[in-house]
C-alpha cells in the first residue's frame, strides 16, 4: 500500500465549540489556545491509499 499526502488544511475554531462542557481546566492541558479561548489550532490532513 502507498499513502500518497493531499492539501492539509489548517484553521482555528472556538474553545466552547470543541469542547462544550468539559472546563477549560481540563482540556487547556492538552490543547494551546489564546486568553479569549477562540483561537484553538486545528489540521485537516487527508491521505489518499493505493
């Protein structure tokens, strides 16, 4: 099998939104994000298998 990388996409999106209840406590340890909690760095990578 052959993994070939297509466009990555890279976007940020709202603490609250990805996380709803969890407390900020908790998923601030695993995830970077500004002091306004909006700015939460995300990929989107895809890959095509042949």
């Amino acid at each position: 099998m052959k993994l070939t990388p297509l466009i990555t996409t890279r976007f940020r999106s709202d603490g609250g939104a990805m996380f709803g209840l969890v407390p900020k406590t908790i998923w601030s340890q695993l995830v970077e994000c500004d002091d306004r909690n909006l700015e939460l760095p995300l990929f989107g990578d895809a890959y095509l298998s042949k």
